[in-house]
C-alpha cells in the first residue's frame, strides 16, 4: 500500500504542474488587469504609474518567465505575495482555511450520518409511504438553488423570527463571552451555513445509497445468506452495505476538492470569512498569486480526494487489495 501510495504521489506531480500551466495562462488572458482595478478608484492614475506598478509586480515580463519565476518560488512553498495588501499569500489562505474546512467537515458528518441510514432505508422499503415521501423530499431540495434556500432561511430564522444572527462567524462582543457563551455563539452562527451546505449533499448521497442498496439486496449472494438462516441485520449491513457503499467512497473523494469551490456561495451569502469567498475576492481583484496558490490548492485536494477514495475501495473491497497484490 505504501509503495501503491508513493507512486500515485510521484505521478501527481505532472498533472499539477499542467493545471498551474494552464491556469497560469488563463488568468492572464482574462480581460482586465490588477492595475486596472487598483487605479479605477483614481481616475488621475497615470499611464506611467500604471506602468511603474506592472513592473513592481513583474507583470512587464513575458507570461512564460512569469510563470518560471513563480515555479522557483513555488518549489520553495513561496506563493509570493497578495496584489491587494501585501501580505504573504500562505498567510491569508491559514487564515481562512480552518473555516471553511470546519464547516464542511460539519456539512460531510451530517450528510453520511444522515444520508446513509436514509439510503438504506428506503432501499429496503422500496415503494413503501416511507420510500415515496423520502424521494419527494430528497428531489425538492435537491432541485432548490441553494442561494435561495439561504436567502429564504435568513429571512425566516434571523429577520423575521430573530432566533439566528444573519452573518459573520462570531458576535462584536465575542472576546467577553464566557467559554460556554463562546461556543453557544459559534453555533449559532454557524446553523444556517452548515444546514445549506448540507442540502444538495444529503439529496444526492441518500440517492446514490438507495440506488446502490437496492442493486445489493438483489444480487444471488443476499439470497444465498438469507437462505443459510443469517439475521437480517447481518444480511444487511455485513453483506449488502460493504458492495453499496462504494459508490459513496467516490463521491466522498470527489467533494474533497469542492472544499473551495462549493463554499463560494454560503460564504458570500453569510460573509463568512472563508477560502471560498477569498477565491471570490481574489478573482474580483485580478489578484495573480492568490488565485493561483488556491488554484494549486484545489488541485492537491483534488489529487487526495482520489487517493482517499482509492485507500477506501482497498479497504471495503477486498478484492481490490488482492488485485494489489498480485500486480
């Protein structure tokens, strides 16, 4: 497994360094320029200033010299410095980044604690009352965009009935809050965002589970064992669950690198101070090593979120870890 590992990391490399290429090339083809949006609040701005502050930030250089610069200091985990403050960008993103991981590691345990059970249930009562309301439900929010659910709940919950603050992370006065009072305040501030996050997830993964059950519960084996006398909770979570839950081993690894772009939203709707509305930001403010450090970013979670996913099959599989070994 470690040598599979090992290799899987060597061979990742070429493949990020074609992302950041492309990005790289992207990004600078786009209209607009981080001169152009530090001088549209000043008008008088020269076409010399305009110049002086191109060449400050390397940006008179040709795009493939940029990109070779950028490359040295990436090698030394150097992703430069923020167009729009000056600060280091590695310190903006550890900054941002324990929020938006924390909400979605939230969102991720309460979708599978959820979606799972849901699944499953409604694979075993295929076309029961259960089975018919659950679906309704799953497809309704799953059709629902996801900004005005949020909106509809903002409006509900934190105008109308006052139960929940509209925005932010923690209140003005939260450095006088007692430890208690500290985390009452965390979570409800962070309610609505983790339930949003957590719509579309839960709909798609309860269906994946449910269609991936039922075709379980239907293969010879599950009759084989409920012919031998098993209980049918073994029939159920021992023999059906290992084969279905596969497909929810990839989805798992697929919404690792949605870390970043999946919080986009919320967190502009919320004002949260996370990565996703960071990368927002950085866009807005054509800010060149921002965006390519959380371009880099989202490019290793997307690469360790398959990984993940391949360490999961080997796991629940077992055949998987036999074709390992014998290759």
């Amino acid at each position: 497994m470690l040598t599979y590992i090992a290799r899987r990391l060597a061979g990742s490399i070429p493949i990020i360094l074609g992302i950041t290429m492309i990005s790289f090339a992207i990004i600078h083809l786009v209209p607009g320029k981080p001169t152009s949006a530090e001088s549209a609040l000043n008008p008088k701005v020269s076409l010399q200033v305009r110049e002086r502050i191109e060449k400050l930030y390397g940006l008179d250089k040709p795009i493939h010299v940029q990109y070779l610069e950028w490359t040295r200091r990436l090698l030394k985990l150097d992703f430069g410095r923020s167009f729009s403050d000056g600060r280091p960008v590695i310190e903006k993103i550890t900054e941002r980044l324990p929020v938006t991981v924390g909400i979605n590691v939230l969102s991720m345990f309460f979708i599978f604690i959820v979606a799972i059970p849901l699944g499953v249930k409604s694979a075993r009562s295929s076309g029961s009352w259960f089975d018919t309301s659950a679906t309704f439900f799953v497809f309704l929010f799953f059709a629902a965009p996801t900004f005005w659910v949020a909106l509809l709940l903002m409006q509900l919950f934190c105008i109308t009935l006052g139960w929940l603050p509209i925005s932010g992370i923690t209140s003005l006065d939260f450095e006088y809050f007692t430890f208690s009072q500290k985390v009452i305040d965390i979570v409800r501030h962070l309610a609505l965002p983790v339930f949003v996050s957590c719509i579309t997830g839960l709909a798609a993964v309860s269906r994946y589970m449910r269609t991936s059950m039922r075709e379980a519960l239907q293969q010879p084996y599950i009759y084989t064992a409920r012919a031998k006398g098993l209980p049918e909770r073994t029939v159920l979570y021992k023999h059906a669950f290992r084969n279905a839950i596969l497909p929810i081993i990839t989805i798992l690894g697929l919404s690792i690198p949605g870390l970043i772009g999946g919080s986009v939203i919320f967190e502009s709707i919320f004002a949260l101070p996370g990565i996703g509305r960071l990368f927002y930001e950085a866009v807005m403010m054509r800010d060149y090593p921002l965006i390519m450090a959380e371009v880099v970013l989202g490019a290793l979670l997307t690469m360790a979120g398959n990984l993940i996913a391949d360490i999961g099959y080997a796991y629940v599989d077992p055949r998987i870890r036999y074709a390992k070994k014998v290759s």
